[in-house]
C-alpha cells in the first residue's frame, strides 16, 4: 500500500507495566472513506525488528459501488506484508501477479530493487458492497538483499499453521512460534502471528527474537496488572518472557524479530540503507523508468514534492 498522509501516534505512559518497553496509541485518520490507524513509524519507535511501517486497515463497510482505490505505486529495498480479517482486496504488481488476498491468507511482495503495485476492491465486490479490515506493514530487508530481484509469495489459510490450546488460537504467519514454525520465506529472521484469546484465556509470550511488540486488535488485554483496550502498539521488553490474559476474549498479533544490522531511510514508500538510493528511486519514479503494471497501465499515484527529505531511523528508537 502506498504511504498516505497520517500524524505520528502519541506515546503513552507505559511506567507502571514493567514488560513493556514503549506504549504507542495510533492516532484514527480517515482516508477516503478507510480509517487507518498508523502504529509505525512515529516519532517515539521507528522499527520492531525489521517491521518499519504498520498500519490497521479500517474496520471500514463499503456500500454499493464503493471500495478501495490504491493505484500503481512504486517501492524499493522493503518487503510488504498483507494480511485481512474482513473483506478482500486484489492486488496486481508490474511482475505480472494478478491475486487476490482473502482473510488468513498472507501476500508478502519483496520490493528489492524495486516493484510497482496497485491494490483495489474486485468490481464484483464493489457492485455488492463488502466489509474490509486487516493490516499492512513494511519489513526492511538486509542490505545484502535490497538490491535483489523482486519476487512475490501468497500462502493461504490452508498453508499457515494453526495452533489450539486452552483458548487460545494462534495462526503463525512467518517465523517460528509455540512449536510450529510458518512457511513463509522471510529475509531476516522475522516474528509475525495472529492470536486469538477465549474469555479467561492466557499466552505466554516467549523471548524468541530480540525485539518484539503486540497490537491488540479486538477485545480487551491485561499484561502485568494493567489492561490495554484495542488499538494500542506494546513494545516488550528484550528478553523477558510476559503473560498476556483476557477476560473477555481478544485478538492480538505479536510481530518482531532481529533488528537490521544499520539503520534505514524512509521517505513515502521508499526505505532503504543508503539516502541516494531514495533519491535515486525519486528521479526514477519521476522520469517513469520503474516498469508498470500489466492491466493497470492507465494509472499511477504521482510522486509527492520532494523538499520533504527522507528521514533516518534509528533501529528500534527514534527518528534522526
């Protein structure tokens, strides 16, 4: 998805909750009819792991004749990872993929040295209106593989492994997790699951990767005493093993892994080890060098002004 418009998240108090390391509460953004909530980056935690950008997607209902628009955008040096709890959305890309991404599924497009996509609503499902929610992040790649070949993996519902015990639901995503480990070829060593609690239900949280973070979608969390309702971003602390319950029921996803070896560049959908390989992508996209979109020819997201220069990020802490 390209990088839209949207303010920092403000930072909360996370004192009294030893295990976590940094509180982030997304500020709600309404885009075109899609409210999105953007946990990352912000001012307060650039990256968890190689996950630099992480935006919820709605809850959104489309009526008749409506959905979603994203048109031909490019991105360089990330992989971005897709991933729905509603809804559906079909995502084209200039290597000539055509599918379209269902809920439980996964669509990790690796950029490298650089892809261009589009993500819209079938126009089948825009005749009959539809629901749409799920999630979209970024993953730096390791300068090794920035400039590698672009490439894209889909693994349904069917391929994911699914985990049940004492109401607790886990489907792992990418990486290894309470036993299972996903399918899914990821760059780095990188943690991603969707997990579902039963009321009265616990999960322990094991230190599996340096860095990890939760983000409570549904219902309603308690870890150390303190509860957390939906939408807020925890960044746990490294190496301490925490237990996450709910009296209600909730869903969260866990996601991390090993921070990158330097830091990165960002600026709109670029992200990248070096600053003039932002640039250069800017003249590229500019110049119309990148290659487009086989059925998607027509359109594209033009390149925002350039005296915004790009930022870097710091591994797991601020913005320079």
């Amino acid at each position: 998805m390209s990088w839209s418009p949207c303010p920092d998240p403000t930072l909360g108090d996370p004192a009294s909750v030893d295990a976590i390391e940094t509180l982030v509460i997304p500020r709600a953004v309404d885009l075109g009819g899609l409210e999105v909530r953007r946990a990352l980056p912000t001012t307060q935690r650039q990256m968890v792991g190689p996950f630099i950008f992480f935006d919820q997607m709605g809850p959104a209902e489309f009526l008749t004749d409506q959905g979603i628009d994203v048109r031909p955008h490019p991105h360089i040096n990330l992989a971005t990872v897709t991933y729905l709890f509603d809804g559906s959305i079909r995502h084209r890309d200039s290597l000539g993929t055509d599918a379209e991404i269902l809920p439980g599924a996964v669509n990790w497009m690796k950029a490298g040295r650089g892809i261009v996509h589009s993500e819209r609503t079938d126009p089948e499902r825009r005749r009959t209106g539809q629901k749409l929610f799920g999630l979209q992040t970024w993953v730096a790649l390791p300068e090794a593989q920035e400039e590698s070949d672009p490439a894209f993996m889909h693994h349904g519902t069917e391929s994911l492994p699914v985990l049940e015990d004492g109401g607790v639901t886990a489907r792992l995503i990418a990486g290894s997790a309470f036993g299972a480990s996903s399918p899914l070829a990821t760059t780095s060593e990188t943690l991603y699951s969707d997990i579902q609690l039963a009321p009265g239900a616990r999960v322990a949280i094991e230190p599996s990767v340096t860095e990890r973070a939760i983000y409570t979608i549904s219902g309603e969390i308690e870890i150390g005493g303190q509860t957390f309702p939906a939408a807020r971003l925890l960044v746990l602390h490294p190496g301490d093993q925490i237990v996450v319950r709910s009296d209600r029921g909730a869903r969260i996803m866990l996601f991390g892994g090993e921070p990158m070896e330097g830091p990165r560049w960002i600026w709109w959908n670029f992200v990248s080890s070096r600053k003039e390989r932002i640039e250069q992508a800017q003249e590229e996209w500019r110049r119309g060098r990148f290659e487009t979109v086989p059925g998607d020819e027509s359109d594209f997201i033009p390149l925002p002004p350039t005296d915004t220069k790009p930022r870097r990020a710091l591994g797991g802490g601020p913005y320079d």
